[in-house]
C-alpha cells in the first residue's frame, strides 16, 4: 500500500494509517510521486511483499521474473504521477483531476516491475453519506456532478471546528462561533476575497471551487479527514 500525496495529511495521522495497515500484514510506504520522497524505498518494499512468491520462483529455478503489479486506487490519487515517476519519464497522462486515465496499460519498467495502469475505481452506492463526501472533498468524485457550493460549506464547517486558524489566516476571516454554519463562513470568505456579482452579492460559487481547491492543493495546511480510530467508531 503506497500512500501518496503523504505532504497534504497530518503526519501524525500518516503514521497512524501506516501502523494500522501494517498490523494488517501489508507492506506500506508513505510517498510523495510528484517530489519524489519515498519512491526509492519502493523496490525494497517489492520484494518484502513478494518474498514467498520469489523464494519458490527460485526453488524451481525461475530467476528474475518480472513482478507484475496491478496500480489499483480510487480517482485522483496520483496513480499516473506514480507510474510516470517509477518510470522516469511521461508515459501517462496526468491531471490534476478525476477520470484522466481512460483504459488500461503496462508499463515495462526496468527494474524488475511491470505496473498495470488502471483507471480510479469506487464503489458503486455509499452506504453512508460521510464517505461520499470525504471523497468529494478530495477530488475523487467529478465536481461537475455535485453541488460545490454546499460541499465547499460543509468543508468549511469542519474545517472550522478542528482548524478555524487555517481558515482565518488563508481567508482573513474574523472570529466565528464554533457553530456557525458552513454557508455563512463561505460568504465572509467571498467577500474577503473580492468575489462580488454586479450586484454586490457574494459569489460564492467562485469561491466554493477557489476552496475545494486550495485544500486539495494543501494551502489550508495539512489536514487529515479520517483516521484509523473512526473506523471502530463506525463498526
């Protein structure tokens, strides 16, 4: 398991997801495909993995078989970037948004590792609403589908609950009740913002994809939105 984009969470909850999926028994790294960071430690990880599965390879005298890998994840995660990364130069298409990979593709590396590229998968219903919109919130779900402005506000209320300085030092936003609703800190956000129709009303549709943005850019810091503890709240 590579977690990617490991510069945008909490690295505290980055060591929590690590620590969980090793107790799993899954061999897991934490990594950064647009910087770089992590990525030589992967071929070693490789092979831990496959260990077994090489050890008889050996026994039976198959040497330096390929490991065949298939680059599985939900849209938008970097799985391209990944490829491209492991590759040393651009064989896939990279966006910074969900969908981009249309069909499948090997990928022969020269290190031993041939990557399928898939394209992003989730599950086809939520069954709870939460997990819809933490994958919102993260550009794994097409915005053009969704209502922005009221998936930027619900964002901004929980943004606000367990960070309200990130909000107030990207947005200049003054205090706030701890309750205030989401709709209401997009607003002063807007307004802080310049972001007037011709009427002076707040365009706080602008301002809801400048928000989802951002955060997905990690200019409102580093900010985890699920860590291993809630998963045993929800069982």
């Amino acid at each position: 398991i590579l977690l990617n984009k490991s510069d945008l969470p909490d690295p505290a909850a980055n060591r929590a997801w690590t620590a969980y999926f090793e107790s799993l028994g899954f061999a897991v790294l934490e990594i950064n495909a647009r910087s770089g960071a992590g990525m030589k430690a992967i071929q070693g990880k490789v092979q831990e993995a496959c260990r077994e599965k090489i050890e008889r390879d050996r026994k039976r005298g198959i040497l330096n078989r390929p490991v065949r890998a298939m680059v599985a994840g939900i849209p938008n995660v970097g799985k391209s970037s990944f490829i491209n990364r492991m590759a040393g130069s651009r064989r896939t298409k990279v966006e910074d948004r969900p969908g981009v990979t249309r069909g499948r593709q090997w990928v022969n590396l020269e290190n031993g590792i041939d990557l399928l590229d898939m394209p992003g998968i989730l599950w086809p219903k939520f069954e709870d609403k939460r997990v819809g919109e933490y994958l919102a919130f993260t550009g794994a779900v097409k915005d053009d589908v969704l209502d922005t402005e009221a998936l930027a506000a619900r964002l901004m209320q929980m943004l606000w609950k367990h960070d309200p300085q990130a909000l107030r030092d990207r947005y200049r936003l003054e205090d706030f009740p701890e309750d205030v609703p989401g709709y209401a800190l997009l607003e002063a956000a807007g307004r802080k913002r310049g972001f007037l129709l011709s009427r002076g009303e707040i365009d706080t549709e602008r301002m809801a994809r400048v928000l989802l943005e951002e955060y997905r850019n990690g200019k409102l810091g580093r900010f985890t939105l699920e860590v291993p503890e809630d998963l045993e709240v929800q069982a």
